[in-house]
C-alpha cells in the first residue's frame, strides 16, 4: 500500500518522512502487531486531575470536565 502523502496536512510531512518505509501485508500484520505489542511501552502518568462540573445557562445546565 503506497501511502498518499497529498492527503497528510503539509506542517506533518517531515516527521511522516522520519519514519522508516514499511511495508504491510496481509501475510506479516500479525507478525507486526505482536512485534509492536512486545515493544509497548507505558505512557508515563502526568499529573493531572479531572473534576466534572455544570455550569449554568440559559439553557439550562452545562456538564464540562476541568482538567488541571
């Protein structure tokens, strides 16, 4: 599958063009998927807290999330 970069937002270009060629099939995907689930690394826990709230309007209450 050839990638159609005329479809990718021009600002991204240059880091899709740091990646390496690679090539997916239908005969190595699940190769792939286990070598990149052997990979995986855990994302590191940021500190951030989300705290449901609703505000009120005209239209009645507003349910928003603050993250802080």
């Amino acid at each position: 599958m050839k990638l159609d970069y005329t479809r990718i937002d021009p600002e991204l270009l240059p880091g899709v063009e740091a990646f390496p060629a690679l090539e997916i099939t239908r005969d190595n995907v699940a190769q792939l998927r286990a070598l990149m689930q052997e990979n995986r690394v855990e994302p590191i826990p940021l500190p951030i807290t989300a705290e449901s709230k609703e505000i009120e309007s005209a239209e009645g209450p507003v349910p928003v999330v603050i993250y802080r």
